[in-house]
C-alpha cells in the first residue's frame, strides 16, 4: 500500500508518495505532481547486488513502468557508496542452480532498466566499481560527486566484464577509450570520468546532485513521449538484442567462467582481503 505525505521538493510543495519494494532494500519515493520516482539503494554497507537487492529492483522497475513513471533517478542512500557491484558471495563456490538464478535476475534487472521507456539519471554519490558502474552505464544521463571512483574494474579481480558490460561502456566513452580501460580495469576518479564523458556532470553535494539529475529530467519531460522512446529504443535495440538473444549463452558462459578454478581463486583471495580491511 502506498502512503502519501506532503513535503518540500526543490523548493515547491509536491505530494510525494513512497512505497518500499522487498524488506527495505530499495527505497522509493514518487512524486505526484511530476511523476518522477527516485529509488535509492539501501543494502548497508556497500549495496553489493545479490539475488534480493537484484529482484527488488526489477521489481521495482516493472511497477514504475505500469505505473506510468515519467522519470527515474536512481541513487543510494549511502553516504559514500553508489554501489559495490556484484556481490562476490553469489559467485564464490556456489551450486550451479544457485549461479544460473542469480545470473538471470542480474540480466532481467539490466534488460529492465536499459529499455525503460521513461527518462532515467544516476545520481551517482559515491563510489560505483564493477556493477555499479553498469547501473550508471545503463541510464541515460549520470551526475557525480567529486573524489569518488568509478569504473568496470572486473579485470583486477580476475574476472571478465560480460560482452553486455562492456557494450554499455563502449556505448558511452567510444570503442577505444573502452579498451583500454576494460583490459586494464581502470577506475577513474569523478573528474576523469567527466572528461572522458563516462559521467555527464559533476555535482558539489549530495542536494546538488538531485537537483541536476532532476533538471535533466525536466528538459526530457517537455520532450513528446512518443518520439522521444522511439529513439532511445532504436539507439539501443543492437545491445539489448546481443543479451536477449542469447541469454542462455551468456549464462552458460558465466557459469562455465566462474567454476574455473582459479577464477574461483582470485575470489576467494578477494573475499580475504576484504576481511583483512
């Protein structure tokens, strides 16, 4: 059930609605007068993807969409995190049943958002490594705090960004910058990511950021809908294509990929140097 309030947004007054999508893992909030949702991510400490976070969030996405959203700003409620990416536990020595149901909420949450029919911004407000950056990647428009880090860093911990991964990154900062930050794993600072144009702008603050991500929004809203989703659909109907065709293939590749054994070692020397932090 969905409960109203009134409150102050931007410095007018808006009927805000909120709704939580699974056990408080994504916070949601709608405004009525614009139709503008804002969903933060909220999986203390670093809003690391698992199975929950994952269907919480295509869960969310779908009842935007039949709700007939007309923005989205997808943010965290970390003060210091965007989000950490996948989460290294669904991928370390786990069954293969357990693998192929994370891997397919994982491609159902991209396919999700990348072909949203409403305009969407990542108010990015802290670091976004790995799947944090696809989320950034895979809306339209980003906006970033300073002195945080951003990239698809999967090649420092021994793993590969999927083709779709890497699609996303090449889709935004050009095939060749794309390379050499995906062979290398680059995470760029928020400045360097402004001047390559893997990010759009830069924020001062956390009300700075919301305040840009909403002002590109308000420039998509006077757009005619129509037109406006016809485009960003054939913009990128190749990317989503390559994955939804051939969904089974990519499964399988990640399958097989994971349960190699030093790949499953490098993430076990991973999860160790976390505990050591």
């Amino acid at each position: 059930m969905f409960v109203l309030r009134q409150c102050l947004t931007l410095g007018t007054k808006s009927s805000i609605r909120n709704f939580s999508a699974s056990t408080n893992l994504i916070n949601v909030t709608v405004n009525e007068d614009t139709g503008v949702a804002i969903m933060e991510l909220n999986r203390p400490p670093v809003n690391s993807l698992n199975y929950e976070l994952l269907e919480a969030m295509h869960r969310t996405l779908v009842k935007l969409e039949n709700d007939r959203c007309r923005g989205m700003i997808l943010t965290s409620t970390s003060p210091t995190m965007f989000s950490a990416g996948l989460d290294i536990l669904e991928m370390y020595k786990p069954t293969v049943d357990k693998a192929r149901k994370f891997w397919g909420m994982l491609q159902n949450t991209w396919i999700k958002l990348y072909s949203s029919p409403y305009p969407t911004v990542a108010a990015i407000n802290g670091h976004s490594p790995a799947g944090g950056c696809l989320l950034a990647l895979s809306c339209e428009y980003r906006v970033m705090v300073p002195k945080k880090m951003i990239g698809l860093n999967e090649t420092k911990l021994g793993i590969v960004a999927p083709q779709w991964f890497q699609d996303c990154m090449k889709n935004v900062i050009g095939v060749r910058q794309a390379e050499k930050a995906l062979i290398a794993g680059t995470m760029f600072s928020s400045e360097q990511a402004a001047q390559i144009g893997l990010v759009d702008e830069l924020a001062t603050d956390r009300e700075d950021l919301l305040k840009k991500a909403h002002n590109f929004l308000d420039g998509q809203l006077g757009l005619p809908p129509l037109a406006r989703r016809t485009v960003k659909v054939g913009i990128r109907k190749d990317t989503l294509s390559r994955l939804v065709n051939g969904r089974e293939a990519d499964t399988k590749y990640f399958i097989d990929f994971i349960f190699q054994p030093k790949v499953q070692e490098s993430l076990e020397m991973y999860l160790q140097s976390l505990k050591k932090k």
